[in-house]
C-alpha cells in the first residue's frame, strides 16, 4: 500500500493538485462499504499525531469498513470488551489494508497496536445500536487512549 507521500505524487501525476490531496478524505467507497483512514497526523491539525480519520463511524448493519494504511507504520484492532456480545474482533496486520464486516449491531471501540497509548483508537457505531455503551467505558485504557476513548464516548451520548 503507497504511503500518503506516493499517494500525494501519484495524484499530481493525474492533474491533481497536491493541496486537495494533502490529506485525502474518507470516503463511501460503494453502497454499504466505507473507508476509515490510518494517518501519522490528523488532516485538521498536523500537530495532532498518529490518528484513525474519521474517529467515530456511523454505518447500518451489514456494512463494511475498509481501514486504509495512507501512512506507514500503523494497523486496525479491534478493542477486546470494546464491541458488542456475539461480535468477531480483528486484528490488521501493520502496513495492510484490512476490511471488517459489521453484522452485529452496537458499538465496537479500535485501536493501532503500537500507537494505543498515544490515543490512535476510534469508534465505529453499528445500526446506531447504544446498548453496549456502558461496557465499553468501563474498559480500561493505558496514557493518551484513556482521554481519546473518554472524549469519543461522551460524543455518542450527546
């Protein structure tokens, strides 16, 4: 998979210009099939680092999310006690893509394994189901994932 420097040169290549693909947006890649980015800095605030784009994903039941390594040096996990009961986890390798497909409804936390304690996690919201909620915060999370968890968690409530 191209880093986001190849990505960035294999774009301008195709008339693009580099400043919209600075940072390039995920997106609904078909019906039902969405892309979630790993990014060594935040589009909005380069000095945030090592970053899942968007954080929290809403999808219905059934859809799929591809996790997209646009920089080197990252993976998607999900987050054991951090999805839903009956729910299958995964584990990307680094540097690959990696595609989940959600079939049971509620909410699945996720992380990059060697950027955990930095705070690269996310949330992904299936069928807009809220009953595991309450599981989910009580896991614990080592230095910077603690905060980005609590932050993301409080977002779903409002």
């Amino acid at each position: 998979m191209p880093t986001r420097r190849k990505f960035l040169l294999s774009m301008t290549a195709l008339g693009a210009s580099s400043a919209v693909w600075a940072c390039p947006l995920p997106t609904v890649l078909e019906e039902n099939k969405h892309s979630i980015l790993m990014l060594n800095a935040a589009c909005s605030d380069a000095n945030t680092p090592n970053v899942f784009e968007p954080a929290i994903l809403r999808v219905a039941l059934g859809d799929s999310v591809t996790f997209i390594p646009t920089d080197t040096g990252h993976n998607a996990a999900s987050k054991r006690g951090m999805i839903p009961e009956g729910a299958e986890g995964w584990n990307g390798a680094i540097d690959e893509e990696v595609t989940v497909e959600f079939t049971v409804p509620g909410i699945y936390g996720y992380i990059c394994l060697p950027h955990y304690d930095m705070g690269m996690v996310g949330l992904i919201v299936v069928g807009d189901d809220l009953s595991n909620l309450e599981a989910a915060k009580k896991v614990r999370h080592p230095g910077s994932a603690r905060k980005a968890f609590r932050t993301f968690l409080k977002e779903l409530e409002a």
